[in-house]
C-alpha cells in the first residue's frame, strides 16, 4: 500500500514530520550506497567495511520510518471510518 501525499491529512503535524524524516532518511540512504559505489571502485576495504555499515544502518532507518509513516496512516484511516460509522449511525 503506498502512501501518496494527496493522501494525508492537510492538518496533520505528525504526518508532515514523518514524511519530511522518511524524505531525508532516503536522501542518507542514497548518500551512503553512493559512499559503497565509491569505496568498491577504490577497491579501498577498510572504506567499503565502513560504507557498507553505514549503508545498512540508513537502510534500516529508512525501513523503520516508512513502517511509521504507513501505521501512522492506517490510524487516520481507522479514525475515519470510525467517524462515518458514527454518522450513519
């Protein structure tokens, strides 16, 4: 299920900063598989080590901030339903 920004509610303070830290944690992801790329071509290992830990790490950050994002979602669609059951109640 995507997310798509036409999506979210236009008041929503919470989902405007978890947009804006999954936006830069896939900036830091691309900037480390970047920094691996380069370290490889170096063919330089301690770099690459690094590079690749670093890469992980703002994978995993990333993973983690769109699992927010989509659960953060899932609450605003569950308050919505709610809110029609209570007016076609």
């Amino acid at each position: 299920m995507a997310i798509e920004a036409a999506e979210k509610p236009e008041s929503c303070f919470e989902c405007d900063r978890l947009f804006e830290e999954y936006a830069d944690s896939i900036n830091t992801h691309l900037e480390a598989v970047r920094g691996s790329h380069s370290a490889a071509e170096g063919q330089n290992r301690a770099a690459l080590a690094e590079s690749e830990r670093l890469e992980n790490q703002a994978l995993q950050k990333r993973q983690n901030l769109r699992r927010t994002l989509m659960e953060h979602e899932v609450n605003h669609l569950i308050y919505d339903l709610r809110m029609r059951q209570q007016i076609s109640d």
